[in-house]
C-alpha cells in the first residue's frame, strides 16, 4: 500500500485552493446547519412508508444498521440541504422556508442511489453494504420508487402555487438525473466516449441536482424565474466541478476518506474525466494507456487485478494528463459557477456563504 | 385441457351481469375515445425520453416489437384513459381537458408494471416478453422511473393550480400503488393472510389509481375537493371490483383472452382473493386445499406440475366457496361505486357512461 500512497489525494490537495481565505469553519457550520433542519423533517417523511419500507430507508440513510440498530452515520455531506437553505435566503426568505426543498432533493437524491447502486452492481455506499445487498433488489427498487414519489408529496402538500413550480423544477431535473444514468450505462458498453459526451452526462447526473438544490429554496420563497434560472447555473457549473472533483478521488482519492476501495473507478471500469481526458490526450502515455484499457474490457482475469495492475492504470492516466486537466476542469467550472452567482441580486452575507460552499466542494477529500 | 376447460371462465361468464342492459357497444366506442384521444399526447410524451429509453418504453407500450420494427400492440384495456375523460365531463369540461390527466396515469401505471414484473420476476406481459426479459433489468428499472418522472411533468407544464392539485392526488396514488406492492410482496413469504389484508392489498395495488383516473379529469376541470373525493370513492371501488375480476380471471380465465398462462394466479402461488376466501371458509374443501398449499411452499418439484395438479387446486378453492365468494364480491363493490356516484351532480349522459363502464369492468374476459 505504501507505494502506491504517494500518488494518492491524501499527500497533496485533489485541487489547490481557488481562494487561500477558504473559511473551512464557516462552511462547516452551513452543513450543519442544513443537516440539523432538513433531517428531523426527512426522518418524519421517511417515517411515513409503510412497513417494511420503513425500515430499509433508515437503514439506507445510516440511521440503523442492517439488524435494525439505532446507528450514526453520517449521510453524506449534506451539501444539497446546505444549498436549499442558503436559496431560500437568496431570495429574502427566512432558510426554514427552503426546508421542504431540501428534504425533497435529498430524497431524489436518495431514490437515484437506490437505484443506480442496484442498475451498478455496487455493494458498497457509505462505508456499508448497500440496500440491493443487504434486503435484494426488489427492496431496492421498491424504496427508491418511494422516495421519489414522497419528495414530491413533501412539496405538493404545501399546496402553494410556488410548490407547484418548485415540483415542476424538481420534476426537470429528476428526468436529468434519469437521462444522465442511462448514459453511463450506455457509455460502459462503448469502446470509446468523449469529453464532451462525459461532460454532459455529468451534467445530468450531477449538474440538474444541485442546480435544483440551489433554486429550490428560492422559487419556494417566490423568487421569479430569472433568478431561480440563475441560480441553477450557479448551481449547475457547481455540480460539474463537484462531479470532476469526485472523478479524481474516485481514483486518487483516500480509501479512508471516501469509504470506497482504493482505485474505485478503476476497478468499475469507469469511463470518468480523467480516464476519457487522458484518452483523448494522445502521446505515448495515452496510447498505453488505450492499449491496456481494451485489453481489460475483454480480460477474464480483470476481477483478480493486483493494487499494482491499476496503480500502472493510475500512473499513465496521470502521465497522459487526464489528472492535471480534471483538476483543471474543477477550476474552470468553479469559476463559471461564481460568475453565475455575480448575477443574482442577494444579501452580501448570502452569496459569500454561497462562494465558500463553491470552494469547499473543490477542495475536499470526500 | 379439455377436462379442465369446463371450470375455466370462458364457458361460463365470470360473474353474471349485473345489467342485463350493459351497452357493450357504447363502452367499446368510450375505451376507444379514450384511446384515440390518449395515446398521441402518450406516445409523444414518450418520445421526449433519451435513447435508449424511448425504445424500451415503445417495446413495452406494444408499438415496436424487439427487433425495433413497428407492431400493432394493444396496450391494455386502456380503461383508465376512458375514465379519465368522462371525468374531465363529470366537472362540465370537454372530454379534452382530462387528456394530461388520462396520460399521466398511464404512465404511471405502466411506471408500476415495469418495475413490479421485475420485482416479481413474471416473464410475460400482454401475450409478450416483459422489458426486464428483453432489455435487461436495468433498463426496466431506468425507464419504469422515466414514466414516473414523465407523468409529473406532463401535468405540471401546464402550469396551473388544478395541476398541482391533480399531480398531488397522483402523488398520493402513486404512493398506495407502492403500499400495495410492498405489501403484496411481504404476502408471498407469509403462511397466511386474512381477506381484510387481501382487499387492504388490492385496494392499494388497483383501486387507488382507478380512482385517481376517475378524480384527475374533473380536478384538471375545477371540481372542487368535495366532488374529487366522490368521484375518487366510485373509481376506489370500482377498482376494486376490477381486481375481484382480475383474480378469478387469473385462475380460470382463458389464456387466449387473458394473455396469462392457464392458471396464472396458481403457478406464482399467488395469495389471491379466491384463495384467501377458501382458506377463510372453514370445511373439508378449505382444510384439504391448505395443506396441498403448505406442502406446494416447500415443494422442490413445484415448477414441474402438470395442469391436473393445478385444476385440482382449482378445483378445491371452487368447492371451497372461494370463486362464489369473490364473484359475490366484485358484484358488492360494483354495488358501492354505482352508489358513490349517485352522490355526485353530473350531466345524465356521463353518469349512464360511468355505469356502464362500472358494468363492463365486472362481465370482462380478459
């Protein structure tokens, strides 16, 4: 393990601070505080399923363990809840108005893990084993389906006409998320996917739920469509650089901090930024790295691949460029993301809390 | 098969008609409106999803085959479209203004059966392989979502305060369809279930998206709560009434109407109504059928029966008053809608279509 650690995320920052005032404390606290509000109103929708639904969306939320426990994990980062908060205010609204926002992203959110783990393949989430694994598949899909159906119930029951549009956004973006999946799907059969393919499902996958997340609280609080438009770029360019951060730790990333295995995208095979940048790179690295990448799509040993097999991958992935251009891509989408932000009129302490959420998520290692 | 076609349901009619009067001719004509005017905005709905989704939702509604090659299938009764319009009529709107409405349930709908044929592992669907068998179960689990997703937004583009009204009673619906599923689920792996668990079951699984058919048009219109819940209280009961038929139909309906396998019901050990009534009965009949039953859960060879051993079962739940039971029960719950919409001011016209509707529900064959 030692020999491979040097190449890992954990020695060097995934990517260099974009602004050295970064107030990690500050941000800190708007996690927490979308954590406390939104979760006691989660844990109460989520209560609502009928038995045994119930019971396997606790146990995916982390809030028991798979003989029923009472457990404490941790769900996530909670950046979505933090973003819905902090929309509503943007629009002058007090944060507890984004509140059913925040509970309705977290549970799409939640439904598409549910069933994008089961559609994967993969037994691991959170540091635990994942629904599909722990209660099979027809659990898996089931609670998916009704988390889903309940984010909406959450915000339809306000009977307000500003839900009715928040829904319709949450709705947009759900057939994103859907869009996005079926095109990772469909990128893991091809021999070849461009950066720009990747890109857009990335968009998909991440960009549309956090964009929502971000106009969420704002429409709830009767912001107009401008500004919730606005706040969606913000919110989407966010997501990218979100999205390229997570390519990287999803193969430099610390196994301890992630919770996944070492080299996680490498094993799943995983056509991520880095892979396809490092693909389309050209020169003698990149075309290595072609070579032993298709001789792996038809391996039968692949299963049994040593750490060394995938820190080579690791090493011509970072050689070819792949590395240094997605924490480039992180930057760049950080920057478009603030610049975003720049257009919408909201109170001063509002946006620099938005700025330092943007910078935190580039920045991280989980 | 000849010595088993006299207890099967084509010879004699499911259950008596309740009006000897049922204008067969008049709900043909209805279930084609609601086809005709449907299936365009359906199929353009469905046209909006990202390959390969569209194709897989094309093969599932029957208008390709697996090959891609167009075909000419039926889509189901299409039931819940004509009460959708009729609905929209009830209010005082034009049949048109129930359209989106009609639509939405149907995806919906179908969302249910993609992943519930998953979830019960059922090969055939509408005389054809289901999606799971054909494209794989990823891709019934991404498109079964894609409807879902499709039917919230096709009611909330519209853009006003009756869609949000008529997305949350879908939403509430849809919810119930989940109940249903998960409770018909939990069922399987029982010993026994009452009868009350049963209609509790089938309430959920059928009649609350019947309902939803039979409120979302006059919501979509302007009724107000008052009527909706009417309205919803006729379609609950005539949904459950439907799966009374349902139920006999999946034991002795003909499969060359059906579409099923003979026996249908009885090979998936399914704890139907005709079944739990004979459990419930008491007698020789019901004591004999239960311990063939207990001795099929554990049985090695039960995926080898031949037709006498199920005709046997049949044969028992019959002697055991279990099909008399649910015929009588189809009828009760047709009793309790016709009254239900006797409580609603309508044009004389809609009610005499909603009646016959209710009549053809319980003499169909298929």
């Amino acid at each position: 393990m030692s020999l491979i650690t040097g190449t890992r995320g954990e020695t060097v920052p995934t990517v260099p601070p974009v602004n050295p005032a970064v107030d990690t404390a500050d941000v800190t606290t708007l996690l927490e505080r979308g954590r406390a509000l939104a979760t006691p109103v989660l844990r109460a929708a989520v209560d609502r399923l009928a038995a045994p639904m119930d019971t396997v969306a606790a146990y995916h939320f982390g809030w028991i363990d798979a003989q029923g426990n009472p457990a404490d994990g941790d769900g996530g980062k909670a950046v979505r809840p933090a973003l819905a908060l902090l929309s509503a205010e943007a629009a002058g609204a007090a944060p507890e108005v984004g509140i059913p926002g925040a509970v309705a992203v977290e549970l799409v959110h939640n439904f598409s893990l549910l069933h994008d783990d089961l559609m994967d393949g993969d037994e691991q989430r959170r540091h635990r084993d994942t629904v599909w694994k722990v209660h099979g598949p027809a659990q898996a899909i089931l609670v998916g389906d009704a988390l889903f159906a309940l984010a909406n119930e959450v915000l339809l029951e306000l009977g307000t006409v500003e839900a009715g549009r928040a829904t319709r956004r949450l709705t947009t973006a759900t057939r994103k998320l859907i869009d996005g999946q079926a095109q990772d799907i469909s990128y893991e059969h091809r021999e070849t996917v461009t950066v720009e393919e990747c890109l857009e499902m990335e968009g998909n996958k991440t960009g549309a739920l956090l964009a929502c997340a971000v106009s969420i609280g704002a429409v709830l609080g009767g912001a107009d469509d401008r500004t919730a438009d606005k706040l969606e770029e913000y919110g989407y360019h966010l997501g990218l650089a979100f999205q390229a951060v997570d390519d990287l730790l999803g193969i430099w990333g610390d196994p301890e901090s992630t919770g996944k295995q070492t080299w996680s995208d490498l094993r799943q095979r995983k056509k991520s930024l880095p892979v396809v940048a490092a693909l389309a790179a050209g020169g003698p690295a990149s075309r290595r790295l072609a070579e032993l990448l298709a001789a792996d799509a038809k391996s039968q040993d692949f299963a049994s691949f040593s750490e060394e097999e995938f820190a080579t991958r690791a090493a011509l992935i970072e050689e070819a460029g792949g590395r240094a251009w997605t924490s480039e891509e992180a930057r760049r989408q950080h920057a478009v993301a603030l610049a975003a932000l720049e257009e919408v009129d909201m109170p001063h302490r509002v946006r620099a809390q938005l700025s330092a959420l943007a910078d935190f998520v580039v920045v991280r290692k989980r």
